[in-house]
C-alpha cells in the first residue's frame, strides 16, 4: 500500500473515531501531494461537516463533484449536506441528478420524496 492509500486508511478511521483534527490532517496531507484526489476533497467535506464548517464542507464537495462528476456518492453526499442544511432547491437538484444517471438509486429514492 502506498503513501497514499495509508494516510487515506488513517483519514477514515480517525473519521470514524471522532478524532476530526487527525483525520483533517492526513487527508490535507494527500491533499497536499494529490490536489485531484476527488475521494479525499470528498472525505474531508465529510469531516468539515462533522465538525460544524459546513461553508468548508460543500466547498470541498463540490470541489469532489468537480473533480469526478459520475461519481454518484460524492453527489449523493453532496446533497445529503444540502438537505442537512436546509437547502432544499440545491439538495432536490443534485439528488435528480443522481437518480437521472441511476434511476435505482437507494440513497436519493430515499431521500428526493422529502423535497
């Protein structure tokens, strides 16, 4: 496994224990030698969010979506931060999109009927 690919298993699991600040710091570290890694702009977002920066959350996702458009769970978090922040336009656009390139979606069916 590369460098990459530890800090990227380091990132999630510091995620997943709450240690936000650790997590920030090793997906900023891929960030820094990889400024295209849609899947760590994505799980950074992520971590924002957690951590109330929600401005710095959909700047990172939408710089995940930017970098990789067909990647249907970046857009579906993406639109799931949306709702969380109540806007409702943004989130019911994205999850269309979502489902009109999978019209079987799990995650946006769920979620599109609340807008």
């Amino acid at each position: 496994m590369g460098m990459i690919e530890e800090r990227y298993e380091c990132g999630i699991t510091y995620k997943g224990e709450g240690k936000y600040d650790e997590a920030v710091a090793e997906f900023s570290a891929i960030l820094n030698s990889d400024p295209d890694n849609a899947e760590a702009h994505r799980q950074m977002g992520l971590v924002y969010g957690f951590m109330g920066l929600f401005d710095e959350s959909l700047q990172e996702l939408l710089a995940a979506v930017q970098l990789d458009p067909m990647n249907l769970g970046i857009r579906n978090d993406l639109a799931l931060t949306y709702a969380m922040l109540g806007m409702a336009e943004e989130a019911r656009a994205e999850f269309e999109s979502v489902l009109a390139a999978d019209p079987e979606n799990d995650i946006a069916k769920r979620n599109i009927m609340y807008f």
